[in-house]
C-alpha cells in the first residue's frame, strides 16, 4: 500500500526529524472528521506521555493591573480603545504577595506576573524582586509584560526571573498596534539575555490561516521553546473582533496536536483557555489565572472565567497526568 504523506509525516516525527512548513501546513489541513485526525492526536499524546512520563504540571498567572493599554488589541478587553472591564484597578504590593504566597501553597510549578504593556518598569522590577524571594526553588518565575530591550531584559533575569511570556500574534500589527519588528526585537533580548521563552499560538480565529499558524510554530522552534502553546481568540462582547467568532475546541484540539509534531517542546505542551479534549492530543500543561484576564470583563477572573489551581489539578488528574 503506497504511503500517504500522513504516514511519510509520521515516520519523520519518529526518526525525530524537524518538520517543514508544507508538513506543518499539511498536518493543519487535516479533516476533523476524518482517521488522520485520530492519527495526529495518537503521535501528539503518544509523545507526551513517553517523553514528558506523564508529569503534568501547573502554571498560575496573577494579573497586577487592569487599565486600557496602548497595546489596543483588538480582540483584548484591556485595549485602550475598546476598554471592557468592570473598573480599573492596581493590585498593591500586599495584594500580590498574599496571591503568590496562596499559589506557591497550592502546588504549582510557574509563577507569571502579567501586566498591560503601559505598566512601569520599575515598579514590576521592584515587586517582582519580592516575589521571587517568596518562591521554592523548583518554581519557574515568568513575567508577561511588554515590549523591551536588552537592558531590561538582563534586569529581569537579575531579580530572579527564569523565563518570559513573549509572541508574535496572529494579526500582529493589524489587529494590535504593536510593530512585528518590535515584537521580534523583544524575542531576541529575552534570549540574548539567557532567559526562557514561553511561546504560543494566539489568538487563533476563525479568520486566521493555516500558514500564518504554522510560521508562528516554526518561529517557536527557531528560538528553541521548551514550553510551547496553543490559544483561541474568547470573543469578548465589545470588542471589535468579536463578531469574527470563535473556532471549536475541536478545531484547536487538531491544532494543539500538530503544533506538539512540529515544534517538539521539551518540558510541556499547553492548550488556553484549558480545555479537557485537547490532554488527549499532547497537552500536558494548563494555566490558572488570578486578578484581571484580557478576555474577561471581571477584574477577579477567577471569580468568572478563569480557572483555579485546584480545577486545573484534577484536569491534569483525569487525563493521567502526574503532578506534584
């Protein structure tokens, strides 16, 4: 029987070959409805559950501030000019060390701190140093801020952070007001100065194609991501891209799985908003969010659409995922 490229796909992910663009595009076009779907969600778990030996893990994410950002994303309830959340507000300082202090004590194995890309340099450095100092060694420290430089690059692995939050968005500099070229810039400091990236696919929509998805996997595996990401666009009511929908978890389901096959991440696969489908197709890592959540209007999502640490816990738990 002549082989399909499916299988030719397959047979190189086994001989742990980098996959192209045209297999990534490949992968992506595959029907939901059809065998090679369930053959890609097979390869994607199989790998998981081998390589990563069934550890899942816990990242928790405290929002510390909520206020229209200059970002003004268009898909973003924190977007300057599509500002939709129920009040500003400014966590203090006493506030953020309860919250991380509360996470730490429930078992998680990252810490973020997220912030509107107006938020000062200073005072996240300042509150980030205090922070770490909270943090058991085996507990990442990520930050998910704005654009910089490589100066502020080098001060945030000074005070202690391991990594950063940092994409390319689909629609970057079209749907957002963020240059790519400085987004780029970012990517560069934040390697240049020995600190971890976390990358992701997002926010995927109905509107996006699949080569602008597999350029932004392909770009994952440039920097040489070992946390990798998958995240669809929440239509957030009053927001310009709202009307544009949403695709199924099906759909981001599918592109989980060929994201895990092309970019072959080595700590851990991760699907947004968590989705119990998508552990079946190498997920093995979810997010709970603390504070304000851009695709939320609550200033507390975790009072509203954002998971807690003990929902992601037994997620992981269901799907035979070990955590600690």
């Amino acid at each position: 029987m002549a082989k399909t490229a499916i299988n030719r796909i397959m047979e190189k992910v086994d001989r742990n070959e980098d996959l192209t663009r045209e297999d990534a595009l490949e992968l992506l076009n595959i029907s939901n409805e059809s065998a090679d779907f369930y053959c890609l969600l097979e390869k994607a778990n199989f790998l998981s559950r081998t390589e990563f030996k069934n550890r899942g893990y816990i990242f928790a994410q405290i929002g510390l501030n909520s206020a229209p950002c200059p970002g003004n994303c268009k898909f973003c309830s924190l977007a300057r000019s599509n500002y939709t959340i129920e009040a500003e507000i400014e966590k203090t300082e006493p506030e953020i060390l309860q919250e991380a202090q509360t996470a730490i004590g429930q078992g998680i194995d990252a810490l973020f701190l997220m912030t509107t890309a107006n938020y000062d340099n200073e005072k996240f450095l300042k509150i980030s140093e205090k922070v770490k100092a909270l943090l058991p060694e085996d507990v990442k420290f990520i930050a998910n801020i704005g654009d910089f430089d490589d100066v502020i690059a080098g001060r945030l692995k000074a005070v202690g952070f391991t990594g950063v939050y940092h994409i390319v968005r689909l629609g970057e500099g079209t749907d957002t007001d963020l240059p790519v070229a400085q987004r780029i810039a970012t990517l560069d400091a934040i390697k240049g100065a020995g600190l971890e990236l976390i990358y992701c696919v997002e926010p995927i929509g109905p509107e996006h194609t699949y080569e602008q998805m597999a350029d932004e996997m392909l770009r994952a595996r440039h920097y040489g991501v070992d946390v990798m990401a998958c995240m669809k666009r929440v239509g957030v009511p009053g927001t310009p891209l709202f009307d544009k929908g949403e695709i199924t978890d099906l759909e981001l389901t599918k592109i989980v799985a060929a994201a895990r096959l092309v970019t072959r991440p080595k700590t851990s696969m991760n699907v947004h908003e968590p989705k119990a489908m998508a552990l079946l197709a190498g997920v093995n890592q979810l997010y709970a969010e603390i504070g304000v959540n851009p695709r939320d209007c609550a200033v507390e999502t975790s009072d509203n659409r954002g998971f807690s640490i003990a929902n992601v816990r037994e997620m992981l738990r269901q799907a035979n995922y070990i955590t600690k």
